[in-house]
C-alpha cells in the first residue's frame, strides 16, 4: 500500500523532534537507536543515516516527492536491528576506559587514549565512564562543576569521533559500582594502596596533604569500574598502568578466595604517546592544571596557548641554532604533523626558523586538525537533549551489565541468601 505524504510526514514528524533523533531513541528504547545524523544537502530529501553508513529506518520525504515511497513499519526494524545489536555484542570483547569530568578534554587525551577508542570502537563493545566520584578524591570542592563536566566531556566525545552507539555512563548512576568497590576494599591492604605511584603523584600534583580514605582507594574503585564490565582491554595514558595493575592483582585475590572464576584478567592498551607533556613543558598535560589544548578551545585560543607554550629552553636568541630534540614545541610537530618534521628540524637547528614563527604555524596544524572535531563537536552542544538521552540509554546498558556482574558476585562470596525475598539486594 503507498502512503501518502500525509501520512510520511506525521509517522516521521514522532521520530524526529527539532532535527534531532532523540524521539527515536525515547520511543524504541533501544541503545543502538541513538545515531549520527546527516541531513543530506537537499532541501527536499532529509535521510537519517547511521554513522557506520548502516541505514536507519527513518527517511523524511517531503510532501513533493513522497508519491512513491512505501517505508517498512519502523518498529519491526528497530527491533531486528536490536536483535542483531544484541547477537554482535555477545560476541564482541569489551573495553572500559573513561575520564573524570573535571573539564575539557584536550590533545593528550586524545593520543593517549581517545584514539585507541575510536579506532576500536567497532571491532569492541565500548564502556565509556565518565568518572565523576573520582573527582571528589582531589577535587572535592569542585562538586558543584560536575554536571556541566559531565556534558562537556560527552559533547568532546562526541565531537572526537566516538559513536553514540556505545555505552556512555556516569560512574555515580551505575551504584552496582559502589557496592562492588565495597567487596573489593576487602582484597587490598593499605600498605598496597600507599605503594601506587600514580596517587602518590597525584597527591604531589595537586597538594593534597590530609588525603582521604576515598583517594587512597580510589584504584579500587576504578578496579570496579572495569570489573564489573568484565572488560578486556583498557585503552589508557601511562599514569593509568599501576591501577591496572592493582585491577589485575584484585582479580586473583577474588577468584582465589572466593573459588570461582568470576574474572579474567584486563589487559592495558597504552597510546601512541603515552604521556604528552602539557604546555607548560613540566607537567602530563591535565585537565586540573591550566597546561592543556583543549577540542573546545576556539583557534584564537589554541593559538594563544601554543605561542605561549614552553619551547626551546636552550635558545636564548633568534640568531641561535635551537635543539629540536629538547624542544617541546618540536615534539608537538612530530606527533602531530610527522611529515613536517624534517623541514622543521633543519630550519629550526639553522636558525633560519625562529620559535614564535614556529608556534604560530603548529598552532594553525593544530586547528586545521581540529576543524572536524570542532564542528561535529558543535553540534552536539547545540543539541542538549540529544546528549542526555545518549547518557542515559548508556546508564540503563551499564546498568544491566554490571547488574549482572554482581550477581555472580554475591554467589561466589555466599552473600547471594537465596532464602531471602529480595535477592542480592535488589
Ligand atoms: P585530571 O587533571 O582531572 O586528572 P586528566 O587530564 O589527567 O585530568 P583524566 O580524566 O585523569 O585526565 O585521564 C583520562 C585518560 O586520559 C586516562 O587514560 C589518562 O591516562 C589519559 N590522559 C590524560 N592526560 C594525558 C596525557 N597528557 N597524555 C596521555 N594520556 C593522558
Ligand atoms: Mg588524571
């Protein structure tokens, strides 16, 4: 039976709510339903596609041209799309990795993590965690910053290049993950957790003197964070090793005492560049000290950062030949325009290239790398509804895994009670 454009137009018109694909999501409450958008050029065919070039069931076509269109009911699509979403992911292996909300992601983040996750994200299951407890442990009265943290950290994923077809979550929504973290603080003692370097450093950093129990332990907490996805891969920085580490020793003390194979051992994928040194050529680039390139900085900011940024600190003059092994300006170029670098090396150690000049055009490298980020990115921000609804269709996901998790959990450590009407507590 052909419909007519009337009737295209209202079946769609509940689809799509101010462009955005956010009344898809509500009404299939399918995860896999939250898709990139592209609207094609004519003003007459809108089609929605997925972002791995899959189509989506949805196409407005305007009244002109819908004589001929027949669409397949939308919910017999959506649910054998599901179907198969559901079959590929019991299959797939799973990565965990995530970032405190404590502001903007920047360029260290991205060689050192994000771009594992997006050249992954198809061949994995992908957990995102947007760790917002942990910054309560050195960031505690920053508390009231967390929400907009929260989205401006989905928005910079989002721009980056990660789909919003995985699994995006806020650690404080998914309490499965507090409660597991409370039978784990049994398997490690202080002395263990005063060993980590990484919160030792942390605690430098930061100048925290009086650390809390919650700080001290928050490797334990992020050992949940992966557990109870029974993640495989972790796509991290460097600083990240000794809590893997810490997560790996927790799943030999859980299987041993407990007897049972609940866990198997997640493995670190570390990035291309395991630590980038931020701008003020002392410090990992961080979100906490004001030493970042961040996807949200606009080009005036970027290039206001970078010609800023520490270089050369053996050049004292124009004149003078400079050191490009030694310059931090210089590593930037070889990372992130590697053919470049011959050209510049020469020119820098001849001093016919001097280092404001040599800022001023990596700045422009920079932005034009960032370009895509920042439009996709944009056009997140301006959709609100649309971000949030990603969150939380990846909160129900992460919740129903980790749910599951726990279950097997309680049974190993005989704390299940059968007996009892509310089963492992819930
Ligand atoms: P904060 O200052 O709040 O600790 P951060 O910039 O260190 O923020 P995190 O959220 O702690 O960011 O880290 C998230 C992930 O990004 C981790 O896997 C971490 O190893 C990685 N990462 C962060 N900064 C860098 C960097 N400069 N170089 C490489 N990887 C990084
Ligand atoms: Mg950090």
């Amino acid at each position: 039976m052909q419909r007519s454009s009337e009737e295209i137009k209202t079946r769609c018109a509940c689809v799509i709510e101010n462009k955005s694909i956010v009344a898809l999501v509500g009404a299939s409450g399918s995860p896999s339903a939250a898709h990139e958008m592209v609207f094609a050029e004519s003003k007459e065919i809108q089609r929605i596609k997925r972002a791995d070039g899959l189509r989506c069931c949805a196409e407005i076509i305007l009244p002109s041209i819908a004589s001929s269109f027949q669409p397949k009911p939308a919910t017999s699509v959506m649910t054998r799309h599901r179907q198969k979403r559901r079959k590929v992911m019991q299959q797939k292996k799973r990565i965990l990795t995530g970032d405190r909300p404590t502001g903007q992601l920047h360029i260290g983040h991205y060689v050192g993590t994000l771009k594992n996750r997006i050249r992954l994200q198809d061949e994995y299951e992908c957990f995102f965690i947007i760790a917002d407890l942990q910054v309560l442990t050195d960031h505690l009265d920053d508390h009231a910053s967390i929400e907009s943290n929260v989205y401006k950290v989905m928005c910079d994923y989002l721009g980056v290049g990660l789909r919003p077809e995985n699994t995006f979550f806020v650690q404080s929504q998914v309490p499965e993950l507090a409660e597991l973290t409370m039978y784990f603080s049994f398997l490690v003692t202080l002395a263990r957790l005063h060993r980590n370097p990484t919160v030792k450093d942390e605690a430098k950093t930061y100048e925290v003197t009086n650390m809390s129990y919650g700080f001290l332990g928050y490797p334990i907490s992020q050992a949940a964070d992966i557990l109870a996805f029974k993640a495989d891969l972790i796509p991290v920085g460097q600083d990240q090793l000794p809590h893997i580490e810490q997560t790996r020793e927790i799943v030999r003390s859980f299987n041993r005492v407990f007897g049972r194979e609940v866990f198997t051992l997640p493995h670190p994928l570390i990035g291309e560049v395991p630590i980038l040194v931020g701008t003020d050529g002392n410090n990992k680039m961080s979100k906490s000290l004001d030493n970042f390139v961040a996807f949200a900085h606009s080009p005036q900011e970027i290039e206001r950062r970078i010609l800023n940024m520490v270089s050369d600190r053996k050049r004292a003059y124009r004149k003078d030949p400079g050191h490009p092994d030694e310059c931090f300006a210089f590593k930037y170029w070889s990372i992130f325009s590697p053919n470049d670098t011959p050209v510049v090396r020469q020119e820098c150690e001849s001093a016919t290239r001097g280092c404001r000049d040599c800022k001023a055009q990596l700045a422009s490298k920079l932005n034009e790398h960032l370009a895509e980020v920042r439009e996709r990115r944009q056009r997140y921000v301006s959709q609100p509804d649309l971000v949030w609804d990603i969150l939380a269709t990846g909160i129900r996901r992460a919740r129903t895994v980790a749910a599951e998790t726990l279950v097997e959990v309680r049974e190993a450590m005989k704390i299940a009670f059968p007996k009892l009407p509310i089963k492992g507590g819930k």
